[in-house]
C-alpha cells in the first residue's frame, strides 16, 4: 500500500514539475491544461484572464487539494509509527 502512495505522489509532482516548465508557452494557448498540471499561485494569476471562471476555479481548486487525501492516507497508515 505504501508504493501506491510514493506513486501518487510521484505522478502529482512530475506532473507539477512539467506544469512549471511548459508555463511559459501554454499561459495563453492551454490555460486548463497547465492549471491541471501545476495550479500554483503564478499559474493561477496568470490564467484568470484567459478562461472562464468555472472551469478556472473547479480544475485549480481541485488540483490544489489533489494532493491532501495522499497525505491524509499516509499519516492514517503510520499513525504513531510515523
């Protein structure tokens, strides 16, 4: 169970390191996509004068806290061993 979680996390944070490096150039032309990748403050700034505002808030929003049931999951298995 512990390698799903390393695997979770992995996925979330090379797709957060590609969202950082394709920023620049998908700002403008996909704006959606780079929040589902990274939705960092920068990211979100950035993108609010391209999109509409629902798919703006509901894709970073829930790329923000993509990443808490992981953590959550993690401290639930090791309890005190942690």
């Amino acid at each position: 169970l512990p390698l799903a979680y390393t695997a979770c996390l992995g996925i979330l944070t090379v797709a957060g390191k590609a969202g950082d490096a394709l920023g620049p150039a998908w700002v403008e032309a996909r704006p959606l996509v780079l929040l589902a990748l990274n939705a960092n403050d920068l990211h979100l700034g950035l993108t609010v004068p391209g999109t509409s505002w629902l798919p703006w808030f509901v894709i970073g929003t829930l790329r923000r806290l993509a990443e808490d049931p992981v953590f959550f999951l993690i401290g639930w298995h090791y309890r005190d061993a942690g």
